[in-house]
C-alpha cells in the first residue's frame, strides 16, 4: 500500500485499510465510527450507541442491536466507492432483515432508530432493493413510513437500476458498457458522498497514476 491509500481510507473511508487472509480470502476493515465522516453533520450518532445488546456469550463486550446493526450496514454500504461485493453486502442485510423481523418489535424498534438519527435514504435504499432482488416482505407499517419521504423515492427511483446492474452482473462475463456505465456513476456517487468537493480532483488524479503502478492481482487497488 502507498502512503496515500493508507491516508485516503484514514481520512476518508472511516475505516483501516482491509485485512485479507491470504488463503482464505476473509476481510476485516476496522471502522473508526458508526457513520461516515461527512455525514456527521446531517445525521447523529448517539443513537447507535444506545442501541446495543450485551450477550453473556460476549461479556464483557456489547453489540449493536439488530434495527443498528442493520441501520448501521445500510449507510455504510450505500455511502461508499466499490460496490464489488455488492450482492454479498446486500444479500447479507437481505438475511437480517428476513431473520430480525421476525422478533415482535424489530420494525417498530428500527422506525425509532431511524427518526432518531435523522433524514438518511440508505434504509429505504436498502429494503426496496432487497424487496427487488430477492423478494424481501416489508411490513405495512414499515412501508408507510418509509413513503413519508418523496425525496428518498425519487433517489429510490433514480438509482435503482444502476445499483441492480451492478449487483446483478459482478462477474465478468456480464459486464457490458451498461455496467461500466453503472459502476462509474456509483463510484462518482460515492465520492460525493464521502469528500468534500475540492478533494475529488485531486483524489482522482492521484487514484489514476497510483493505478497505473505495476501491483500484484489480487492487490488492492484505490477508488
């Protein structure tokens, strides 16, 4: 890793640079937050925090709570650059959803959370994706209250095919210049999302020149 993907994932990605095993190919980021960086100032925190269960099995450590931990997933998974592993990332919130909301106050617990923080389209993303895809059941309750908000419907609407494309068609033998087009106008999202605008530039500049340095394949590669 150069100094500046180092730097880059520090500052910008809230997170350490991935930890992958080798052989098995496992990955651990560490993230320095529960939310990005640049989103501080429009969504709060706190919440998160006092969401959380704390398990005998895991004593003494807590964990989030199921409506965080989803909560939590959704927005980092819809604010980042590299939607690579996508469909793995979302099929897993398709799982919690499907498990949790099974528990008696799991969609009126993740509606509260959900106020709490703030105005975020990432959950509405996140469940009309997952109903798209794999056929997901949203309470009634649950889908009035996410179409309170026109604006997440239109960013719904907006996005919607391209996150599909992208999530449908990871693997190389499908990725047409509908993908390529797909990736990039995510990856552009997602900068937007996560730096200010006069860091976008020469972020861009310093990704291409980093890119074209001989590295080995299965190296990580900035976006």
């Amino acid at each position: 890793m150069t100094d500046y993907e180092e730097t880059f994932y520090c500052r910008w990605s809230n997170q350490t640079t991935p930890l992958i095993h080798k052989e098995r190919r496992t990955e651990l980021a560490i993230h320095f937050h529960l939310l990005p960086k640049t989103l501080r100032h429009k969504l709060d925190e706190t919440p998160l925090l006092h969401h959380h269960t704390s398990p005998i099995t895991a004593h003494p450590a807590t964990l989030l709570s199921p409506e965080a931990m989803v909560t939590h997933q959704a927005i980092m998974f819809f604010n980042q650059v590299n939607f690579k592993y996508g469909l793995r990332d979302l099929y897993d919130l398709h799982l919690q959803f499907s498990h949790f909301g099974k528990q008696r106050l799991f969609w009126h617990n993740l509606i509260q959370l959900h106020q709490q923080i703030g105005k975020d389209n990432s959950l509405f993303m996140a469940l009309g994706l997952c109903h798209e895809l794999f056929a997901l059941k949203i309470p009634d309750n649950m889908m009035q209250f996410l179409n309170q908000h026109a604006s997440h419907r239109f960013i719904f609407w907006l996005y919607k095919e391209r996150f599909s494309e992208v999530i449908r068609n990871a693997f190389p033998n499908y990725q047409n210049s509908d993908y390529r087009f797909a990736v990039k106008s995510l990856r552009f999202r997602g900068r937007l999302k996560r730096m200010p605008l006069y860091a976008i530039l020469p972020h861009i500049i310093k990704k291409e020149i980093i890119n074209l340095m001989p590295h080995e394949e299965d190296e990580e590669i900035i976006y």
